[in-house]
DNA sequence: TTTAGCACTCATATATTGACAATGCTAACA
DNA sequence: TGTTAGCATTGTCAATATATGAGTGCTAAA
C-alpha cells in the first residue's frame, strides 16, 4: 500500500509528533530522508489523499490521523527495547518472592504508570472464577458476624452480617457447617444459586431462625462476586499537552471516576489490544492499550490509559515484558 | 466588632458569592438592606479597611477575603435546616440495619459528596487501635499461605505469604498456634513489637524452620496497622469555577493522588474543624471540613474538601446529621 | 446619616496588524 | 518521470487598539 520512502515518511511524522506534540514540517524532514522540502510536501500530500496524515489548519505541519496511528501500530510499530534501567525497576519486582501473583501486577502496573506517564488500570477477575475452598464465620458481638470466604486461588473476601433477632450460636454453627460444606467446590458466581436451591431447603429443615440466618448470608454471598478495579497514575497522562484545558481533564476525571467505563474496555481476544481514539468510546484523544493475561490459572486484564500520542513502541514492550515474566513462574 | 448592618451585609455578600461565584455589587444589595448603593458602598468599604472584604480590580464589586470566612464561620454561621429530601436520603442509609459503622460512614459521605459537589474523604483508623481476636492461616499451595487477622471490631485484615523453602505442615501450625496464643488481645500497631519480642524467642526454640517462618508471619504482620482512606467524588470540586485552569486542576488531582496529603489533615481536636484558604496547607482556594467521630469505641476522620466558596451552613448541617445518626447506635 | 450624581477605573470583548511558519503550485531541471 | 527552487497564499500567534459596561470613590446637598 505504502512505498519505502512513504512508510518511513509516516513512521518519521508519527514518532516525532509523539515526542513533541507539534505538528511536523516538511523542513524538519529533509534531512532525515534525503531529499528537499518540495518532496517531501508531494509524499505529505500523498498521505494526506489517503487519510494517515491531517493538517491542524490549512498551512500547518502535518499530524498522524488516527487512521494514521491505526497504520503506524498495525504495520510499522515494533517493540522498543527496553532500557537498561528500566529493565532493571521491573526485574526487583519480579525476584521479590513474596509478592503473589495480584501483587506483582498491581506493583509493576505502578511502575509502569510512572515510567510512561499513563494512567495504569488493573482489571482483576479475582474472584468470578475463583472456587471457594473455605468458609469461616467469625462472632464480633450478640447481633454482627464476620463471614470470611477463602477461594482455592488465595483470594480472601469478606462481610459484615448483622442478624437483629436472637439467634442461637447453635444455629449458627450448625449453619455455617451446613454452608461450608455444601458450597466448597463451588464458583463464586455460582454460589447464589447453589445457596437457592441446595442449602436452603435443608437449612429450612434443620435449623430453627432459618429465614433471618438465611438472608444474611444470602446477601453477603452475592456481594462477593464483583470484580475489582485498580487505577494508578490518573494525574499522569492529564500532564499531557492534549489536555491542556480544564473541560476536557473534568470530562476525562469523571469517565475515571465511572467505574462502568472500565468495564466496557474487557471484552477483546487475547494478546496486547490497542484502541485510537474514537475506537475507545472514550475520548477521541485517548487510546487505550489493554492485554489479557492468564497465568496459573488466574485470569485479568491490565490496560493502560493515555493520549493518542503515547510511545505506543515502549508500552508494547512493556506490557510483553510483564506477561513473559508472568509466565516464568510467578 | 461588627455592627449589626455590618454582620448583615458581611453575610449576604458571602453568602451571595458562595451563590453565584461573582463579587458581588453594591447595586444587588440596596433592595435587601433598603437603603441607597452609595450607603452600602461605605459600608463595604469600612468592610475592607478591616479586611473582610476584597476587591478583585480597582472598581470590581466585593469578595469575601480569607479573614471574611473565617469572621463568617466564626460568628455569623449557623446550621442550615436540611431539606426533607436530603434527610431521607440520609434516613435511608441509617435505616438499613445491616451495615456496620463502616458502611454506613462511607456511605453517607459518598450521599453528602453528591449533595454537596464536593468531594469526601473517609480516614478509618480502621486498625491501629483494634486489637486482634483471631488469627487464621489458610494453605493454598505447597508455598503459598494466607493469614487473616481479624479484631474485636470487626476488621478483617488479610496478606499472602509465600515461603520459599519446603516447611513441613506440623512447623506451620505450630508457629500459628504459638501466634495465635500470644497476640490475641493485642493492639494492632503493637502486634510487630510482640512479635519481635516475645514470640520470636519462643518459636525459635520449638520450631524447626524457625527463620524462614518467622519472617514471613513477621512482614505480613506489620503491613497490617496502616490506615485505610477513601475518596468519592473527586471530580465534584473540580467543577466550579474557581478551578477553571487546567494547571489548578492538575495540581488538585496531584494532591489528590498523595495520600500523605490527606494525613495531615488528621491532627486537631474534637468537633468539627474548618480550615480555609491558606489555613488548609493545600491550597489557597480550598476549604476542608474535618469531624472525628468514636462511636462504640471507634474512632476515625470524615472530612469534605471543595472551594472556600462552599456552603458552610449546609456542610455542617450535613456532618451533624451524621454524627448525632452515628450516636443513635450504629 | 443618607443619598444623588459624576468622573474614573478596569475587565471583557472584538477588531486590526505584522511577523512568521508552513503549504501548494508552477516551471525548470536531471 | 521524479525532484527541486521560488513565490504567492494562508493561517497562527502575539501585540495593540478600541468600544462598552459594570462598578467604585468622592463630593455636595438633603
């Protein structure tokens, strides 16, 4: 589609725009490619017809589209090599043992988001796959327990239940038995219907104040099964010269704010994704990079969140980075 | 200090700027005080001389100064009545039974920030004085454990403990055995000291793989007595117009994202506490409200931050609204 | 003590200008 | 046929000018 000097023409103005925020000229190109201003204005026209390439107004630089950033990610982009030091950053992460596999990602996510001024998002599914392996309820005083539910991936969910009438501890206890081991095994999305149709029939049958036993936990079952949302780093890309006014970071607050919205982003096939601009449902200046991972059977999603104009070669490498040394073991 | 006119025209011009965000004229008044501009205009100017009221350009209308606030909260201010549609709002949460005093704070605060546009921050010394009445630990693997600690109010504090080494099963439940017996009754923030002190010696004497042990119970341990903050509605605030310049913006979200910030607002006595302006150490503009609460022996912070243009009588109202709800048994 | 009236000041909005940075196009060149 | 020099053209940006209106301070009279 593109000749040699085309695509080096694009990768030239996509990069450059990248590191400066301005749009780039055809002077500015000359020597890089060789040849005088003049040609390089007949290839910048060239691109301009076919829609990688837009000027701000009719006698400026040229700026990548987003069709534009489309090809230069789909066609042209390859993975930077990592530096030195930032290799380095990420590597501490990875020796310190004691971290699981939540923490690593969440820590490096951290790191990530400094080291790319973007906005880091960790999506865990922690718990909807997760099977409970254990359950525990805890006495605080006559009318609150503590229910604690420990899935077999380690994750550790917990409720406040408070039971106004008076319940034997009996009932409680032979409750509790009955819970435990009805529903070890089971999802923890799955948990709501198992405790419908399983547990409290026989719940009914054995145990006296059943109804109010059987609420409680009712209701603090299928609180468990939500997801978690992490975000580092949202002061980060509003440094960003695009976001150089105060409607447009308010409107970017608040979409953070909106929990809805990250959700929306978990829905691709596996691999590194990235979404320009109006791909996003976002913001038309915002991209979106997002990977999937699943290691030891734990399922996630980590993205990141930043302008158009992001070192889309160094957030690619990094996110690799971080799922290989996923895989070795942690 | 303050003749009568003077508190009169004190308050309708702080109130009107709270209002409308504009210096306020001399014009507006004349109606409501019934007398001429010119009037008002030597008043105001008397106003000035004292330093209650400022000018924003030579022949601006007037503004309340830092010191107007503060004369404003300090003598003039009283609760306002809350509207019924407020209250039940409020009602609502107090009415469900089955939230604990936790809930029922972060839940409140989320409702006030809405009603307020301003943005609420929760400080829980969830743990630091909570003493541990249980201590569980979980096996996920061959490796990897889960301690949970859980205190006499009801928090539940848990950590992953990876340990490197094969440590038979029978050293594991000895050491939490020992743990278990010798921290219980323990203050959260005191649990490292015990631990270095008095358990180490023991399980160095009873337990074989007593180092590689030790150290893993002993970091997740200290990792348990930090504080818990949360923030809603951070973009509220950020609506007004007093932070209408992307940089003002920025540098709010910045001090939003350092929780260090929000500790230092923690520090005075009892009651609620205005800081205004300069007072606040955050930020000229800003006004942050604080109330400690202990109820049933549970301590903590609420506080509202927005512009020092915010409505003091309706934030007070709100916060007292909470607290005498929270005395009321929750 | 209050007020009417007037001169004065400053913010805000809009238009005008010149310098500059690019571009597109044309015609000449290799 | 592809490349380039030259020039008119176009739009940005910043500085400057101009008009308008809202508000004040001051003074003199009620």
């Amino acid at each position: 589609m593109l000749n040699d000097r085309q695509t080096k023409l694009l990768k030239i103005i996509v990069e450059d725009y990248i590191k400066t925020a301005r749009p780039v000229s055809s002077k500015a190109i000359c020597d890089i490619l060789n040849c005088s201003s003049a040609t390089i204005r007949n290839e910048m026209s060239y691109l301009e017809e076919t829609g990688l390439l837009e000027k701000t107004h009719i006698s400026s630089g040229r700026v990548p589209s987003e069709k534009g950033y489309r090809y230069y990610v789909d066609h042209i982009l390859e993975p930077r090599e990592l530096n030195g030091e930032d290799m380095l950053k990420l590597q501490t992460i990875v020796n310190n043992s004691s971290l699981m596999l939540d923490d690593y990602i969440s820590k490096s996510m951290e790191i990530v988001s400094e080291m790319t001024n973007l906005t880091a998002i960790v999506l865990g599914k922690s718990s909807k796959d997760n099977c409970v392996s254990k359950v525990e309820v805890v006495p605080i005083n006559e009318h609150n327990l503590i229910a604690i539910v420990i899935t077999d991936k380690g994750h550790v969910e917990h409720k406040n239940l408070t039971i106004k009438e008076n319940v034997s501890i009996n009932d409680i206890k032979q409750t509790v038995d009955l819970i435990n081991k009805m529903i070890i095994g089971t999802q923890l999305n799955e948990v709501g219907k198992v405790l419908e149709y399983e547990v409290k029939p026989i719940i009914a049958k054995y145990v006296k104040q059943h109804e109010v036993l059987y609420n409680a936990f009712y209701t603090a079952f299928t609180d468990f099964a939500k997801e978690s949302v992490t975000m580092t780093g949202r002061k980060n890309m509003l440094m960003q010269p695009e976001f150089n006014n105060a409607d447009k970071i308010r409107d970017i607050i608040s979409k953070f704010e909106d929990k809805e919205m990250v959700d929306k982003i978990e829905e691709n096939d596996n691999g590194i994704n990235i979404y320009i601009g109006s791909e996003t449902e976002f913001d038309d200046d915002v991209t979106i990079v997002k990977m999937k991972y699943d290691a030891q059977g734990e399922e996630g999603t980590i993205a990141l969140v930043g302008p158009k104009r992001m070192e889309y070669d160094k957030v690619v490498a990094l996110l690799e980075y971080i799922k290989e040394n996923m895989k070795e073991g942690k």
